[in-house]
C-alpha cells in the first residue's frame, strides 16, 4: 500500500512539474541545490532549514508534506513544498513556496 501512496505521490509531483502556472519561469529557478550546498548556505545566508519550511507548510495547507527542495530565483531563496491534501475522499496536491529567510509562505 506504501508504495501505491508513493507512486501516486511521483505521478502527482510529475503533473505539477509538467503543468507550472502560465508566466512562471521554470528556467528562472534552480532548484538542483544539492544537500551539502544547501546546508552550506542555510549557515552563509541564514536561512531556515529544509524541515522549518516543509512543517510550516504542512500547518499552513494543512496537509502531509512530499518533500521540499532549496531554489533560488534572481537573489531570492525559497523552499518549493509538495503538500498532498486529504479531503474529500481524493488526494490533490498543492505546491507551496516558503521564502527561506522569514519563512512566510506565497
């Protein structure tokens, strides 16, 4: 059942990917921050960790969360959250971005 759950999730993750909202440009945002980087510069440039945004977005979109990648647009940084909805009876996904300095979600 675990690994249905988990297969569901990739292929929503996947519409998402595949579908981003008209006006955003994917290529404006790197998201390919690995691990280490990403430690590197939570301590460089203050900001929150991986797991402060992924548990303030799960409380704002009341929700579990799928992961949660550093990205930085321009000068900005900023968690992109996969949060999988519950309600209803069907599972939708909603992405949110939580800015990784203040932690305020857009």
């Amino acid at each position: 059942m675990d690994f249905m759950k988990n297969m569901f999730a990739a292929i929503l993750v996947a519409v998402v990917v595949i579908s981003a909202p008209a006006g955003f440009n994917v290529d404006a945002a790197n998201c390919a921050i690995s691990r280490s980087e990403a430690r590197k510069l939570m301590s460089q440039q203050g900001l929150i960790s991986a797991g402060q945004a992924a548990r303030i977005a799960a409380q704002k979109a009341s929700g579990r969360v799928i992961n949660a990648r550093l990205c930085k647009s321009g000068s900005q940084y900023y968690y992109s959250v996969n949060v999988t909805l519950s309600s209803g009876g069907g599972n939708k996904l909603k992405s949110l971005r939580v800015n990784a300095r203040s932690g305020t979600v857009y």
